[in-house]
C-alpha cells in the first residue's frame, strides 16, 4: 500500500496533497482509518500521522472503526 501510496503522491506538487486519496487508499485496504493505516500513510506521504489524524476526522467520509 505504502508503494501505491507514494505513486499517487507523484500526481501532486507536494506529497501531502495527497493526503485524501491515500487515506482513501487505506480506507478500502484496511476496512478503517486504524492507527496502523494512519501510520502507513503519514510513513508514505512524509508526514506525522497526527497530520493525517486530524485531516481524517475533518470529514466524517473516513470511519476510524470498522
């Protein structure tokens, strides 16, 4: 996941652009936004998994429990 992750984040100027169709990524990868997704993102796109956190509980698209 983290592979497909970094190749999106090419689409973008900045890695972090793509943070809503990573954790969309890793939403239908991981059934949810657990911990462990969060950190997997983050770990991709070069960014804190608290950053990635707190754009997952902006939108109520992204569930953090199956």
């Amino acid at each position: 996941m983290i592979d497909e992750i970094r190749e999106i984040a090419k689409l973008y100027p900045e890695s972090r652009s793509a943070i809503l169709p990573a954790l969309r990524l890793a939403q239908e990868r991981r059934g949810c936004l657990s911990r462990a997704a969060l950190a997997a993102v983050a770990d991709a796109l070069g960014v804190t998994p608290a950053y990635c956190l707190s754009v997952a509980r902006s939108s109520d698209i992204f569930p953090r429990a199956p």
